[in-house]
C-alpha cells in the first residue's frame, strides 16, 4: 500500500474511532446524567415525600381542632333549622306561646263559668224551694164532710 492509501486508511480510521468515541461518549453522558437523574429523582422523590408529611401533619391538627367546632356549629345550625321550622308549624297550627296562654285563660274561664252555673243553680233551687213550702202551708185544709143529719122517721 502506498503512503496516501495509508494515510487515507488511517484517516477514515480516525474518522471512525472519532464517531464510536463520540457514540461513546455520548452513551457515557447519558448514562451519568441517568443515573444522576436517578439520585436527584430519588431525593425529589424524598422531598416531596417529606413536605407531604409536614402538610399531611398540619392537616391532622387543623382537623384535630377545627373538626369539633365545626361539628357544634353543624349541629347548633340544625338545632335552629328544626327549632324555626317547629315554630313556624306551632304559629300555623295555632299551638304558639300566646295560643297556649289563651287556651290557658280560656280553661280558666271555663272553670269559673262553671262555678256560677252551679251557685246559680244552688240559688234557683233555693228560691224555688220556699215558694213550694209556702204553697204547701197555703193549701186549704182538706173540707170535712158535712155533718150528717139524723134522718127523721
């Protein structure tokens, strides 16, 4: 071989080694920044892994102390809603506070009347009493026979 078949042998060698070099490094580069993406990967991973822990922790705390309060406002609120609604059914029923205190004056009136019904009564059967004895006293004697004549023969 001559000298320039040499050179262009070794060029097109160099030429070659130069491109699996580069294949080469680049597969080198790739698989150090996998494997460090696999390191920062694994420590985001961890990162993300403990700020979830911190927040999961401050939920659990807002939960701890805000559950109950919301749970008696919960509670206080449906109190009200049952007590509105049963005080709207007394007002439509007439079963309200001012309904019960007249149906209170009402039984209490109906307890008087009664009273005088009975005194009325009492004194009407007192009145009607001496007119009967008077009657009695005034009812003429009963009439005796006449007498009887001796009869004559």
């Amino acid at each position: 071989m001559s000298d320039k078949s040499k050179k262009d042998m070794d060029i097109t060698r160099k030429v070659w080694l130069a491109g699996i070099g580069a294949y080469g490094r680049a597969i080198g580069d790739v698989q150090e920044a996998y494997a460090k993406m696999g390191k920062e990967t694994s420590k985001v991973f961890d990162e993300l892994v403990g700020r979830g822990e911190d927040l999961e922790d401050k939920a659990k705390h807002v939960a701890k102390n805000y559950t109950p309060k919301m749970a008696e406002e919960t509670v206080r609120a449906t109190v009200d809603t049952v007590s509105d609604r049963m005080d709207r059914m007394k007002a439509a029923l007439g079963l309200t506070e001012a309904a019960a205190e007249q149906q209170d004056q009402i039984t209490g009136i109906e307890a008087r009347l009664d009273i005088m019904e009975s005194k009325i009564d009492a004194i009407l059967a007192a009145v009607s009493q001496p007119k009967a004895t008077k009657s009695k006293a005034k009812k003429p004697a009963a009439r005796k026979a006449p007498a009887k004549k001796p009869k004559s023969k």
